[in-house]
C-alpha cells in the first residue's frame, strides 16, 4: 500500500466526489443480494470544510457485520475494493485504489453495523464537521499538524481516527 499521506486538497471544482459518490452508492445498492441497507458520502470530501486527502470516504450501514460473506467481498474486488486488514473494531474497511502498483487508496467504504453506537458517532461526527465551521476548522488544522508530524500513512490513519474519537466526546 501506498506509504506516504496523499497531498491535501482543499476544494473540488468540478464536483469530481459527489458525482463518484452517486455512483457508488448505485454500485453498492444493486450488489446482487447485498446487504447494504444505508450509504453516506462522509469525511472532507463531503463539504470540504477543510483540506483533506483525495480519498472518497462512504459510511456503509449494514444489519450486522457478519452480513458481510465472502461472496459480498468478491462481488466488491469485482469492483475493485479490497478489504484492509488492519485490527478495526467494529467495522469493515475495504478500499479501491487508483491502480495495483502505487495503491494509492481512491475510496474507501467504512462498513458499519447500523445499529450501533459506531454508525451513530460517524454520522454525528460528519454532521458537526459539515455544519459547525468552527469546529471543522480547528479538526482540519489538528489534521495538518498531524500529517506534517507522522511518516507513515498507519500511524497517520490511527492518530486520525483519535481525533475521531476526540470529536465524538465533545458531542457526548
């Protein structure tokens, strides 16, 4: 996988991550048998509230995890995401790539158990971050000071997802 953070952007003139998050959701909806129930375009891309890596995030809401079969993971690699393996609580993360040399990650599906406390706090979280400007711009800087900070892309996506949970406890 691609080792280093992806530059920042900070706008998205020709609507490039809404469009693809149109498709996608289609994609996902009309997986034969999917369990998909729930899609929502999420992180900077979104709103661009703050600069933000090229990546199109999407909350996947599901019933339960264990909808997820290996029969829905190779529908999704005929797509072109792969599952990441990294020790993820509660969630499935699979993402797509830009191609299979550089693997730099183009999208990326946070699948989540609908129900949950989890799929709560990231819906909460994108809701402050796209509508409280003031908030967004202090995550956003919290984002480049850790970006300028870290070397690699894992300790980058664990410090990342502190902040998440940092912002979750502010809405608690």
């Amino acid at each position: 996988m691609y080792s280093d953070i992806q530059s920042y952007i900070t706008e998205d003139n020709k609507n490039y991550f809404a469009q693809k998050y149109q498709i996608l959701e289609k994609m996902l909806i009309n997986l034969l048998d999917t369990p998909v129930k729930t899609t929502l375009h999420i992180g900077g891309t979104s709103h661009f509230n703050y600069a933000t890596e090229p990546i199109l995030d999407v909350l996947v809401g599901v019933d339960n995890l264990h909808d997820i079969t290996t029969l829905d993971e190779k529908r999704l690699n005929y797509e072109g995401f792969y599952r990441l393996h990294h020790p993820y609580k509660k969630k499935v993360i699979m993402a797509q790539f830009n191609n299979l040399i550089d693997l730099k990650q183009i999208a990326r599906l946070h699948i989540v158990q609908k129900d949950s406390s989890l799929y709560r706090d990231y819906v909460q979280s994108n809701q402050i971050l796209t509508n409280d400007k003031q908030t967004a711009k202090q995550f956003g800087a919290n984002k480049l000071i850790l970006a300028n900070k870290v070397k690699s892309i894992r300790t980058y996506e664990n410090q990342k997802q502190y902040l998440f949970h940092e912002l979750t406890q502010t809405i608690i």
